[in-house]
C-alpha cells in the first residue's frame, strides 16, 4: 500500500471533521429551521435523523475513506471500477462549486468583524449590506462590475486557504483545525452568554423551545430534519471520505462518527441559544413577536444581527466583532474541508505533486468566486446555492446509499471493517437505517423538492436566470463527473486492484 499522509493524531482528525461538520449553516440555519418546525418538538424528529441518517452516514463514508486508502473517486474505484467511481466525482464537482461561493460568505463576516467596532453600518443595517457593502445590481442575472470591497477581503480567504492546504494534512489542515475550534468555541461561548443576559431573552429561549406537538404529524417537519442532517454533517460530498483516508489503520471509525455527530449537534443547540437570545432581545426591545423579526440565512447575520448590535445597552462592538469572527472560523473550517476534496481527487487521478494540486484548485476556484464579487453576485451566490445543496448534494446520498445498499450489496463489507477497527459494534439499526430508512427519506424530500419547484420558481426568481444559473450548476456537476470518470488513471499504480474484500483494508 501506498505511503498516505496521516493525521497527527485521533484528537486532529476529529477536531477536523468537527470542523468541517460546523460551518455557517449550524449558526444561521438551525435556529431558524428548528423554530420554524415545532421548536422544542423538533428535536424529536432532529435525533431520530441524527440516529437512523447523520449518523450512519458518517460511518459508512469513514469506512470506505478508511477501508480504501484514497480521494473519493479513488476510494469508489477501488470499491467498484469506474460503476462507482463517479460518485467520488459527482461529490468533488459539488464541492468545488460550494468553495466558489462558500468563500464569498467569509469575506463578508472578515468585513463585518472589522465594522462591528465602529458600527459602520449605521442605523440602517439593510441599506448599508445591500447598497453599501454589496453595491447590488438592480435585476437577477446581473454582473456588474468587480465590488473592490468584495474582492479585497476575498482574496484574503483565498490566501489562508492556500496557505493552509499547501501545508498538508498533518502541518496544514490538521494544525489550523487545532487553533480554529476551540477559538471558534471560546468565542461563540462568549457571544451565548452575552445574549442571555440581555432583556428579553427569555422570550426568545421561550419562542425556540417551546413545543408545537402538532408539527409532528407534518411530514414536511420530519423531510426538514433529515435534509438539515444531511446538509450540515458534510456528507455526501466527498468531505468525510477524503479526511478519514488520512487515518492510520488503527482507527476507531463508530466511535469517531458518534463524537463527530453529537459535536455538530452540540453546537447547533448553543447557536440555537444565542440566536434566539438575541431575537428575544429585538423583539421585546420593538415590542413584537420574536415571529417577526426570526430568519435565517444571509438576512438574519448581515441585516438582523447589526439591528440587534446597535440596540444593545453595551459591549456593542465587542459582540458583534466575536459574532462575526465566529462566522469566519466556522466559515474557514469548512472552506478548508470543502477544498481537500479536489485537491486529493486531482492528485490522485492525475498523479501529480500536492502542491500542484493546490495551485490548480485553489486557483480556479478562486478565479470563479470572483463572479460572486461582483454587483450581481448576491444573485448567483442565492440561486448556486439553492440548487447545488438542493439537486446536488440530496441526490449523491440518495444514489449512494441505493448503489452500496441495494445494487452493490456492500453493507455487510463495511460493517465488518467497521466493527474489526471499532470499540461500537454495528447491528441491525445500521443497516436498516441506510438499507431503508434513509432512501425512503431522501426520496420524500426530493419529491418535495421537485413538486415545489414546479408550483413556482426559487423566490420567485426569473425562469431564463434559473435555467441560467440554477440548473445547469446542478446538472453540471453530474456530467462533469461523468467526463472525469472517463479520463484515464495517469500512470498511478495507486488504483491497483489489492484492495479485495477478504483483506478488508486492514
């Protein structure tokens, strides 16, 4: 077998799936899906999802990273041949396209740390994010001009990222995983505590945790909580595979899923906190409903949030410079993960040097979030991600876990390498969860999926800048990965077939 760059040590490789699992979704999304489904009962469906999909999925693709020694096209196509292998390019070419746009985010949050302490937005956050900081086009579809303070801050993610992954597994992404977590940690601490104790904030814990026992007979809540599952553990989409190939054959890959799944979750419960803290705050303070001023996503961080910074009776600016700093390093984390996709299929298809890997990904990902710097790039940046995480990242898992589960038959494979390296043994629950209950999940959502984007367009966007923008970034994915799974190992003795079942990798 191949020498294989190896994480330092169990402590790196979970701090880095960790890291990875944690972005800005956990932060701005949760809070608001949980709100939006039943509250407090929303959890019900939450663990369920964690247990029967986040979960199992996580340990099925440490498995195979584990198992077959290799990038996730490399690691399929030791599983099967080219049957499989483009799944490992379907979830690269996802990836690739998150990284184009995921590091526009971070350049804004750099820009609003740096705001936070003289409260340069003013008493009209909206009009300065959209007008000032983002310069934004008038229609959909529109470039504009480069938005120099975009760009600027912009190319400072690019540089960290490039930086980091130049330096390797062990020097570079396992390193910066072991500063950037328990910074991210402390930070966001800070900011909970904060926001508990303003005025209000009971009505805002109130408002989130408060159970709606009703939203459980809503199949839609229980489609919510596997889909938020799904998108915020980072799996399907090369991630998980890529980082457990680096670990040494003696891993404990149950056990690493579990802490990596109730590590997620335990952060997404603490924004929840903070969030809805904070909402409570603005809600009492304006003498409305928390209802009213709760969203998610670009809004409620860039728009809401320095509404409620400016209204609070002190330590404004510090507040606000950890929240957004929060938002960079979790941000950063997953930026990173996201990027080690490509970087290891690129090296491994075509045989050549890490470094040159990461000139070429970095680079021309880097070339392409330009276009989100631009007057329309809030625009691109809104529909890309909408249907890349929609019709991109459900689809893979669905096909995954149909492929391995019921075509290819290859449970019974993994559980046995799982269980040989694992102090958790596997039983029943894991394959019944992926065999079944995850593909009927899946398939549900997707149902939905379609059936609303048929009653109308994604916010109401123009169909020509969908069909522009929207589905071509979904479907490109898949046909790129078909045209990659086509090209030709380049002279690498690493896809040699000696990775039969019986040896198990071990």
């Amino acid at each position: 077998m191949e020498n294989r760059s190896q994480w330092g040590t169990r402590a790196g490789f979970i701090l880095a799936a960790v890291g990875s699992a944690v972005g800005l979704g956990n932060i701005w999304r949760f809070p608001y899906v949980a709100y939006e489904n039943g509250g407090g009962a929303f959890f019900i469906p939450y663990l369920f999802a964690l247990l029967t999909a986040g979960i199992p999925i996580l340990i099925l693709e440490f498995t195979i990273g584990h198992k077959y020694r290799g990038s996730a096209p490399l690691s399929f196509f030791r599983l099967n041949g080219k049957k499989t292998e483009f799944l490992g390019w379907w979830g690269i070419f996802v990836s690739f396209v998150i990284s184009t746009y995921y590091a526009v985010i971070i350049a804004w949050a750099m820009k609003y740390t740096i705001y936070s302490f003289s409260l340069s937005w003013g008493k009209d956050p909206e009009a300065f994010f959209f007008g000032d900081v983002l310069k934004i086009a008038d229609n959909p579809g529109e470039v504009g001009g480069l938005v120099g303070g975009v760009a600027l801050p912009l190319l400072l993610v690019w540089a960290i990222c490039f930086i980091i992954l130049l330096g390797g597994v062990k020097k570079g992404i396992e390193l910066a995983n072991r500063i950037f977590i328990p910074v991210l940690f402390i930070l966001f601490l800070f900011v909970v505590i904060r926001a508990i104790t303003l005025d209000g904030a009971m009505v805002g814990l109130d408002a989130f945790f408060k159970p709606d026992i009703d939203k459980l007979l809503s199949p839609r809540v229980w489609v919510a909580a596997y889909g938020h599952i799904f998108f915020s553990l980072s799996i399907a989409f090369a991630i998980m595979i890529t980082y457990s190939s680096y670990l040494p054959k003696k891993s404990d890959i149950t056990n690493n899923a579990f802490i990596t799944g109730f590590a997620n979750s335990s952060v997404e419960l603490l924004a929840g906190i903070g969030v809805f803290a904070v909402l409570g705050f603005m809600a009492t303070s304006q003498g409305v409903d928390v209802g009213d001023v709760a969203s998610a996503g670009v809004g409620l961080a860039f728009v809401v949030f320095p509404e409620i910074i400016n209204q609070m009776p002190g330590m404004n600016g510090i507040f606000g410079a950890f929240f957004f700093l929060s938002l960079v390093l979790a941000g950063l984390t997953s930026l990173i993960s996201i990027c080690e996709t490509y970087i290891a299929g690129m090296a491994d298809k075509f045989n050549i040097s890490r470094r040159r890997s990461v000139f070429i990904g970095v680079g021309l990902s880097g070339l392409i979030s330009m276009l989100y710097a631009t007057k329309g790039g809030l625009y691109f940046l809104d529909v890309a991600d909408y249907f890349i995480n929609q019709f991109g990242i459900a689809v893979i898992g669905l096909v995954e876990v149909i492929l391995l589960a019921w075509v290819f038959r290859k449970l019974g494979v993994f559980e046995q390498h799982a269980n040989a390296v694992s102090d958790i043994r596997l039983g029943w629950w894991w394959k019944v969860s992926l065999t079944f209950i995850t593909p009927v999940v899946l398939g549900t959502m997707l149902f939905f999926l379609i059936k609303d984007n048929i009653a109308e367009n994604y916010e109401g966007y123009p169909t020509s800048f969908l069909w522009t923008m929207g589905w071509p970034v979904a479907i490109g994915a898949f046909v790129m990965s078909i045209v990659f799974t086509s090209l030709k190992w380049k002279n690498n003795t690493r896809v040699a077939t000696d990775y039969e079942e019986d040896k198990g990798g071990l």
